[in-house]
C-alpha cells in the first residue's frame, strides 16, 4: 500500500478533472456571456449550434469533480460547500436553466427570447461563482476542528468580485475565440473584433489580481518572491500564449487563438496550484489532511481508471464528428 | 419563529432528492420495457413494436434528460447541508456514490446515444445490445445508490474512529442488512411505475383510437406484467418489513402506530397518531391483523414505539400516514391488475373506456406511492441519520444558518418550478403528439436534430409557433 502515494495520484486525476472542466465548460459558458452582445440572431442560433453537441459532456467533469472530491478529499469538499453556500447554489441555478435553455431554445419561437435570457443569465451567473471560488480559494477560509465557522458571505469580498468578473471575461475570451474556430463569415468578423478586446481585459485583471494576492495572503507572496524562482516560468508563458492569441488574431489564424488561450488557462491553473501547493484547504490543510482513508481512494481509483478512459476517448470521438464550421442556417432547409 | 438550519435542511433535501426520484424510478422499468420491445421486434420482425418503441424512447430520453440535471443538484447537496455527515461518512459515501456517477458516465458514453439516435444507422442486434446495456446500467446506478442510503439504515461494515467511519469490510458495508430488500423492492417500484404509466398511456392512446395495433399490444403485455408485479411487490414489500422489524424496530412501530410493545396487536386502517399523549386517538383497526402479518401468528409480539425516548422517536403521524398512502395505492394497483384480468376474460380490455380512462388516471399514483415510502423510510429513520450512530442534528453543516438555508430552499422550490414546469409541459406534448402517421405528427425542423444530447431525440416542438412544414 505504502509503495506509492495514492493521496498524489489522486491530486493529479481531481486537478485534471477541474482543469478539463475549465476549459471546456469554458468555452460554452462563455458563449453564454456574449450571447447578448452577438451581431444578430443567426449569430446565436450558430454560437449555440456550436456548442449543443458536448456541452453537457462537458458538465460531465463537474458532476465527477463533486462526487470525487467526496470520495478522495472529503475535507475540501464539506469546508468549501458550505463555505460558498450561496455561491453554489446560484452556479447550479444558473446551471440548470443554461441546460434546459439548451433543449428547449431550438423547439421554440414564441418563447425564444426567453430562452436566450435563460441562457445568457445562467451562463453569466455560473460562471461568475465559479471565479469567485478561485479568490475564495486564495483568501482561505475559517476552519476549526475540520469544519468551516465562518459566516455566510466570507466569500464575497471585492478580491473575489475581482477575480469571478475575471473568469467571466476569461470564459467569454475562451468562447470568442471557439467562435473564431467554428464560425465563418460575418459572425467570425465578430469574433475576432472582439476578441483583442476580451484579452485586453482578461490581462488587466490578471495583473490586478497578481498584485493584489500578496496582500490577501502573505504565503504566496512568500512562495513567489523565496528562492523558488523557476515558478516564474508559468506566469511567463501565460503572457507568451496571450501575445500570441492576439498576434495570431491580427493575421487572422482560425485554430491558433484558441489553442492559445487553452495555452493561458494551463499556466495561469499551474501558477495557481504552485502559489499554494500543498495546502489545499487554506490556510491550514494540505492535500495529506484532507486525504479520505487509503482504502477508500484505493477502492474509488480501480473504477476511475477504468472510466477516464472511456470518457476521454468518447469526449474526443464526439469533438471529432462535430469538427468543421457551422453555418448559419445549418439545417435550415 | 425561530429558522432552524436542521429542519430546513432535511425539507430542502426532501425536495430536491424527491423531485430528482421521480426521474430515474420510471426511467429504470422504462429502459428495460424499450429493452424488451427492441428484443421483440428484433425476434418477430412485428414493426409495430419498432413503432413503440421508437415513441417510448423519445419519452425515454426527456424524462432521462431532466434526471441528469436534477442529479447534477444531488452531489452537491452532502456537501452544502450536510458537511459533517459527508465528512464523517466520507470513506464509505464517497466512494459508493462515485461509482454511481462513474457507471451513469460510462452508460451515457458508450450506449445511450446509440440508443437514441442509432436507428436504422447500427445494425439491429447492435441496437437491441445498446438497449439492454442501458437497462442494465440503470439497474447498476441504482444499485449504488441504495447500497448508500441502506447503509444509512443499517449500518455495517464500518468502525468509528474519531468521528469518521472507516471501511473495514466493503462486502459487508456494500451488501448491508437492508440492502437486498430495498434494492428488489425498488426495482419492482420503478417496473410497476414504468408498467402503469406505458399501461395508462396506451390506454389514453386507444380512447382516440390512435394505432390501435400497437397500443393493444402494449396494454395487453403490461397488464399481464402488472398481474404478477403488484401483487409480488407486496410479498417483497411484506419481507422488507420484516427486515425492518428487525433492525429498526422503532419504525416499524410508528408505521403501525403501535405505542406500547404488546401482544394482538391489531392493523390500523385509521388513526390520530398524538406523539406528545404518545398515543392514537379515534383509532379503527382489525383486531390481531399487524401481529399476524409481522409474526404470522395472533398473540405474536410487536415493540412498542415507547422503547424510543421520546426524543429519538421519529415523527409518528408522518411515518403512519405515508405508510398508508403507500399500502392505499398498492392495493389499488392489485385491484386495477385483477379488472384488466377480469375483462380480458370478456375481451373488453380494449374497449370499455370506463377502464381505460380508469388506467389512464392512474399514471400519477405509482409516483405518489415511491415518494410516500421514501417518506416512511427516510421519515422512521428519525432522527439518526447514520441509525444508531450519528444523528441529523449531528450531521448538519455547523456554519449553516436558518436564513441562508431558507435562501436556498425558495431558491430550489422556484427553480425546480419552472424548469420542471417547462419539461413536463414539454413531456406531455411528445406523448400528445406520439404514435401518429409521420404526416400528422408536427416536427421542428432537421437542425433541431443535432443529435448527442438526450433531449434531442423528441422532435415535438415546444410551443404552437413553429412552422411544422420547415422539414
């Protein structure tokens, strides 16, 4: 049992999980945050259509995140529930309704702009909850005796408005440029006209969070100004993806923009994970305290390594049957 | 009034993990009866069961598809409410209900779609193989699942050390006491529920004289099936409560309304159940009827509710009354079955609309009967959580308070409003709009049909204003 360190193995497959679950939920939440500024209505109708086929795949990775994180870190997931009560709920509230507005947008009309609202709204709201559990995550929480004590609201401070308006840009900058990737024509105009703008932002707020961390959590500030310097590297190369999501826009590349801003969401998660590694509940709980019991993440990992596989091969099989642009009017006979 | 997090907590878990229940228990006889008629088709080659089961597995996939989002609610709710429960129950809960979420997952993956949106594009036997995997699988998932919330009934397999439980033997915690006869009890459910509401549909079908063939032939076989489920769900159901007599005598108790530990024990039709008197007032009974079912003979002994204090006895009227709605409704299902026998025998099966409409209003009763035996089960549990080792008042979040769970508790009650307002309306016109000739049936238009989604295997459109002739 001791030969190798299951509590590592699972911090790598749950850190996956949730790097999976950013970047692809990402992209249709943030098509969510620009719905209501897209060009016109087929616009919409192709953003959607774009993305129908997988979003919930996507979502898969949420639901498996929840229920591992009971399985193999139970502590992060009864300190950080509770801790982001409301937060939680509005994610899933916001959710739900994005789904349902999924299904039923297309087999409408009368009611469409309500499911366009449904849709932009519960996008927004999910994902803005979602940011503000990445500040949540920086400032710590109060815990004693391996239970939260802290009041309802502990997470809502302007550090984590900051950083929930942040993933909310970074996700529509994740859409954007999905969009450059599948859309042509006037749409695709759109895209990349909005795009710099998106970056533009998505960098300002990045660089005010950065500074803003070491004053909301002196250990970081340790981290990064100590000797450990080769972690620079990663705040380096996100910069490098965005220079190169915006030089690529400027020559009108299709894939690149979006791989670059993949690029960005890797070295900005990897920045993250070492500002505070190994602690994982902070400020006090490292990945080893909040670890379930051996056997339980021994008896949980034979199933989850059986069905990653499968996942990720469906995943990538159904990506590759929905490859290539939509158009508007696609199926409109 | 005082907000008490507890009990808005335990309301806010009612809610939302009856309003998720309601899905997967007809999904789990439904995906079996589509099973069973792609075999059928497939062994006589009869299109009318390809026919039906193309229309039940448009039903299929709505009603799949709000299971999942109302699912998505469940696994965070241990964690929300019930922090120091998911906390301390961890090595067993987390790892038992992860499993479930894998085998949805991997079901989902590799079989629902080409369930879904695999015909006449995979070869027959492929398809009928995906049907039954996707039958099987939802056995799996449920199989989970009460593996789980069984073992919240009677404990096993675990030690406490230090306010957690550690696994000390998975088969014995997995495969727990009441384990098997919940698991065979709610397989039957979930058959019974998707038996009478493909019965009751069928039957609204024939009143409008809507391909006559098929609904005929799906009547026929459900009712056959119901001829043998409802009363053998009453064996099994008899048999759970043996074993409940057995490891939770206190609610057992307080399902028969039986005070004090006694003898002759008589069956309650009617009664007041007054906890703070602890007694019935205006009880109606049939004298030695309860001792004579739960010891098989007259003077057999029952306990008493009293051998609970009082503050570990769970709500008595609650527990009681559920439990006769429950009984209520399974009785009416016997009888139900027993008529469609009756008149089989004169042929009129088909024809006396007194009957049909009779089938037709009972496809919301099994529904009401699943929710009232969670409600005598999770209810008699009261008020252990974990039985005999952690109490919900334990087990709730510390940092939880009334205002913030009343917060949530709207929130859900509104949200589950409309989405489910929104999908049922929708579900209810895909079954008015099912089993028509194809130029009668109104369609929304082909880039509608991005497939992959469960959803996106009913065509109905959801409002009157889509053109039907964009095809």
């Amino acid at each position: 049992m001791e030969m190798f360190d299951l509590t590592l193995i699972w911090a790598f497959i749950i850190g996956f999980g949730i790097m999976m679950y950013v970047l692809m939920d990402g992209f249709d939440l943030g098509l969510g945050i620009l719905y209501p500024f897209a060009p016109d209505e087929d616009a919409r109708d192709v953003m959607m259509n774009s993305v129908a086929p997988v979003w919930d795949g996507n979502e898969t990775w949420l639901v498996l995140g929840g229920a591992g994180l009971l399985g193999a870190f139970p502590l992060v997931y009864s300190v950080f529930l509770p801790a982001l009560y409301i937060g939680v709920f509005l994610m899933l509230a916001g959710l739900i309704f994005r789904g349902v507005a999924f299904e039923l947008r297309f087999k409408s009309r009368r009611n469409r702009h309500w499911w366009n609202r449904a849709f932009c709204w519960g996008s927004s709201i999910a994902a803005f909850a979602q940011g503000t559990v990445v500040g949540a995550y920086i400032q710590g929480f109060r815990v004693e005796n391996f239970a939260f004590v802290g009041g309802p609201f502990d997470w809502l401070t302007p550090f984590s408005v900051l950083t929930g308006l942040g993933l909310m840009a970074g996700y529509a900058l994740l859409g954007a440029t999905w969009l450059i990737l599948k859309s042509e024509g006037h749409i695709q105009d759109w895209a990349y006209k909005i795009t710099p703008l998106l970056l533009a932002i998505v960098l300002g707020v990045f660089a005010i969070i950065s500074l803003w961390t070491p004053f909301v959590n002196p250990a970081v500030w340790e981290r990064w100004f100590g000797h450990l310097q080769v972690i620079w590297i990663f705040p380096a190369l996100a910069l490098l993806c965005a220079f190169t999501v915006y030089r690529s826009v400027k020559r009108r590349r299709e894939g690149i923009p979006f791989v670059a801003t993949i690029g960005i969401y890797v070295f900005t998660y990897l920045g993250l994970i070492v500002s505070k590694w190994p602690v994982i509940v902070p400020p006090n709980y490292t990945l080893w305290d909040a670890a379930s019991a051996p056997e339980s993440q021994l008896f949980l990992l034979i199933g989850v390594l059986f069905v990653i596989p499968i996942i990720l091969t469906y995943t990538a099989w159904t990506y590759w049957v929905f490859r290539g642009k939509v158009r508007v009017g696609d199926g409109y006979h | 009034m005082e907000l008490d997090p507890l009990v808005l907590s335990r309301i806010q878990f009612a809610f939302v993990v009856s309003f998720h229940a309601i899905f997967p228990v007809f999904t789990i006889g439904l995906a079996s009866y589509i099973a069973l008629l792609h075999g059928l088709y497939f062994k006589t080659k009869n299109p009318a069961w390809d026919r039906l089961s193309l229309f039940w597995t448009k039903v299929f996939a709505v009603v799949f598809g709000m299971g999942v989002v109302s699912g998505i609610v469940m696994s965070f709710q241990f964690g929300t409410n019930w922090s120091n429960f998911s906390q301390a129950a961890s090595n067993f809960l987390g790892p038992v209900l992860s499993y479930e979420v894998v085998t949805a997952f991997f079901l989902e993956a590799a079989f629902l779609g080409v369930l879904l949106f695999g015909r006449g594009k995979v070869p027959q036997g492929v398809h009928l193989f995906a049907a039954i995997m996707v039958a099987v699988g939802t056995f799996i998932s449920s199989f989970w699942i009460l593996s789980a919330n069984s073992w919240m009934h009677t404990p096993a397999g675990v030690e406490l050390i230090d306010n957690r439980f550690h696994v000390v033997s998975w088969m014995e915690a997995i495969f727990n006491p009441s384990f098997p006869y919940r698991f065979a009890h709610m397989a039957m459910a979930s058959f019974l529920t998707g038996g009478f509401v493909v019965a009751g549909v069928s039957a609204w079908f024939l009143l409008r004289d809507r391909d006559p063939e098929a609904n005929r032939r799906a009547l026929s076989m459900c009712l056959w099936l119901l001829l043998f489920l409802a009363p053998a769900q009453a064996v099994v159901g008899d048999f759970h409560g043996l074993n409940t007599l057995e490891y939770q005598p206190t609610k057992l108790a307080a399902m028969e309304g039986n005070w004090e530990t006694s003898t002759n024990v008589p069956l309650l039709l009617f009664a007041i159940p007054d906890q703070e008197a602890q007694t019935n007032r205006f009880a109606i009974g049939v004298p030695n009827l309860a001792s004579i079912i739960l010891t098989h003979s007259a003077d057999g002994e029952i306990p008493g509710i009293s051998e609970a204090a009082p503050d570990e006895q769970p709500p008595v009227a609650i527990v009681f009354w559920a439990f006769r709605v429950m009984v209520g409704i399974g009785l009416l299902m016997i009888a139900v079955a027993l008529t469609g026998l009756i008149l089989r025998r004169k042929g009129r099966i088909y024809h006396n609309p007194l009957f049909l409409k009779a089938l037709t209003g009972m496809i919301a009763l099994p529904f009401v009967a699943v929710l009232a035996g969670w409600v005598v089960t999770e209810t008699g549990r009261a008020p252990w959580l974990v039985y005999g080792m952690m109490t919900h008042a334990e087990g709730v979040t510390p940092s939880l308070t009334g205002p913030m769970a009343l917060f949530t508790l709207v929130g859900y009650v509104l949200v589950y409003g409309v989405v489910f307002y929104a999908g049922i309306y929708y579900l209810t016109r895909v079954v008015r709009n099912g089993m028509l000739p194809e130029e009668e049936r109104e369609t929304v238009g082909d880039n509608f049909h991005r497939p992959m989604r469960p959803m996106s295997a009913a065509h109905t459109p959801f409002d009157d204003d889509v053109d039907p002739a964009r095809s």
